[in-house]
C-alpha cells in the first residue's frame, strides 16, 4: 500500500489554538497512532487575523513597525516579506484586538496606522502587497490609511476632517494628489472573505457596525457619512464587491490605490505555496474554531477544500464546534468533520482543552483514514 502523506492545512481555533499550535496538535494524535506517517503542515488564513503568522510560518521573515493604533495610540504592528512581496494584515494596525475590553470608537476609530504599515512594506522594497483585511475596529473608508499614504480629507473650511468615518460626513474636498508616487508601481491585492459593498443594507456601518460598538444612530451617521464620502471620491467603487470589507476600507483601496481584489484564502494559498504541497499529499487535513454557514462562504476551509476537490484528494476537517450538516460538508468537498464539541459538550472546557482534544481528534481520523 501507498505510504500516506498528509497535508495539515487549516486554519487557527479563535481563542483557543493558533493555526501553527492546530498543525502541531493534530500532528502529534497522527503519529501517536501511525507513527512512520508522513505529515506536511501548512497553517492557512484567510486574509483576517493570523494572515501574517501564516505567511511567516510559511517561510515569509516577519517584520515589525510602531504604527498608530484605532485610538490613536501607538502600537506594534507585524508584517511579512520575502523577496519583493509583502503580506500586510489591517488587523494587526488598525484590528478590534486593540481596543481595550468593552472600549468601542465607532465614530471615530481609524485605519491611519494601516496606512502606516502599507507604507513600511514599501520602504522594504515591496512590489507586490497582499493586503489582508478583516477584523478591523474602524469605518472610515479607508479615509485614515490613504491620509498615512498622503491624501488630503479637507472640511469646508480647508481644515482635515475629525478621524474615522464619522468626520467624513464634513468633507468637502478630496486630495489625492500627495498619494506616495511608489504605489502606482505595486500591485496590490485587496485579500478579503467578504463581497460587501460600501453603503446600503449590506454595506459595511450595516452587517459589521455592531460588532464594533456602534448603535443604531451610530450605524446611520456612518452610512450616511460614507455615503457622502463616496460621492466626494468616486460613486462608482462603493458598489464593488469588497468595497465594504474591514470597515470600507476595501472602499480607499480600491478607488484609490488601484487594488484588485481577490478571495483572501486564494490568494493566500497562492501565497504560501498550497498547489506544491497539495500534489505530494494523499490526505488533507483542514478546519477552523467554527465549521458553519459562514464557513461555506470563502472561509479557508472551504477553499482549501475546493483546491483540494478539483486535484482529487480526500479531505477531512477538524473544528471546535460543528453547525453543518454531512450534505453540507460533502458539497464543500469535505468527506467527515471531526469535531471537539464531540468530545468535550462543555465549550469552556473544550477551548481551554482545545489542544489536548485535537489531538484526540487526530488519533481518530488516523484510525479511520490511514488505517
């Protein structure tokens, strides 16, 4: 019989396990039971959190900058690089991860430190940036990251206008004529699991506000204020898909940087070498905290699945709790899903024991599919 080679692909358990801790977990419940097995990881993201943690696990040199943080603060924020491309995380400037517990800045939270990051990535030389976003604390467009990069946001009285997306309800004119020059020769990939446009029902302020502390009234100022933003800057971009991701600024991308955008998993499995490593599997292994609805929809498990699919090797996932049905699953291309709710029904308990369970998971799916 063919010796099994597996492919670790998955992506990380929020809260409980990073998707280099998932690899090494399920790694070791494989060996425990096929000892000789031959194992090959590939920590994935999906352009949000623990996009850059992927690339560096991937070979990529991590690289730190003092940016300013949605606050206004200063924070440490990481990147990626190898060569002459880049992969910058929005979430790691201008993420929800810091804002203290239970502080919330809808109104005026701001992207100027991704700005920032984008810009150190062009100081080392980038001439391609992968530009993951998602898990932002921010609506303002875009507005504070294309300040960093030298635009002009000016009220009517030839002032700047107030930080984040509420101060652009007093815009009156738009100078992009400062942006950094180096840009017009990157490409720049808008990474992103997210098709929404700008404004409107299922515009960012919309399907992605509350998570970020705002209200109702919140919600309307800052649709009102894109909205208005959008016809200072181009009318035209706010509805393309990806306009509304990590607060709209999928939006100043687009429109102004000239981006294209992309599904943040293909991308990002373009990235990290995935096609390579896929030919040599028999086997791929993949997940995330959370197996459900949303997974189905650009999730890195699904795209890894799909990959996976169209070569023709089998797939299996593991995940902390399991909302899909097997019809699901088998459509997504993914043949059984192991999950730690099974294991341990308490889900304290089972993300605190996230790790000693997944590699009980592991020693099953060695018993079911390298047996």
């Amino acid at each position: 019989m063919e010796t099994a080679r597996v492919l670790v692909a998955a992506d990380k358990f929020k809260g409980s396990l990073t998707a280099v801790q998932v690899a090494e977990r399920v790694t070791a419940g494989l060996r425990r039971v096929v000892p000789g097995v031959r194992v090959e990881t590939l920590p994935v993201a999906d352009g949000g959190d623990g996009t850059v943690a992927a690339a560096v696990a991937a070979g990529f040199e991590r690289r730190e900058a003092r940016v300013t943080g949605p606050l206004g603060d200063p924070v440490t924020a990481a990147y990626a690089l190898r060569g002459s491309t880049a992969v910058v995380e929005m979430a790691e400037a201008s993420g929800l991860q810091h804002l203290p517990d239970g502080v919330f800045a809808p109104l005026t939270a701001t992207t100027y430190g991704s700005g920032e990051l984008l810009r150190a990535a062009l100081e080392a030389g980038a001439t391609t940036i992968v530009f993951g976003v998602g898990g932002s604390a921010t609506t303002d467009g875009g507005a504070g990251m294309l300040a960093a990069l030298g635009a002009r946001f000016l009220d009517a009285d030839g002032k700047p206008v107030g930080p984040g997306g509420g101060g652009l309800a007093e815009l009156a004119e738009a100078d992009l004529s400062g942006l950094d020059p180096r840009l017009k020769d990157v490409d720049l990939v808008l990474a992103s699991d997210v098709d929404n446009p700008l404004t409107g029902p299922k515009g960012a302020p919309e399907v992605y506000g509350r998570q970020k502390g705002a209200s109702e009234e919140d919600i309307a100022v800052l649709d009102a204020a894109l909205s208005h933003y959008a016809s200072v800057l181009g009318p035209e971009t706010a509805a393309l898909p990806g306009a509304g991701a990590a607060g709209g600024i999928g939006y100043g991308a687009l429109g102004a940087l000239g981006a294209r955008f992309r599904p943040g998993i293909e991308v990002m499995l373009d990235v990290l070498g995935f096609a390579p490593a896929l030919a040599r599997a028999t086997l791929v292994i993949t997940g995330e905290g959370s197996l459900d609805e949303q997974t189905l929809h650009g999730k890195a498990p699904a795209g890894v699945a799909a990959a996976a699919r169209e070569a023709g090797i089998e797939v299996v996932a593991v995940c902390g709790r399991l909302a899909l049905s097997q019809e699901a699953l088998s459509g997504a291309g993914i043949a059984r899903a192991y999950a730690l709710a099974e294991l341990e029904p308490d889900p304290a308990v089972s993300m605190a024991q996230a790790g000693p369970l997944l590699e009980r998971a592991a020693e099953s799916i060695a018993r079911d599919f390298l047996g």
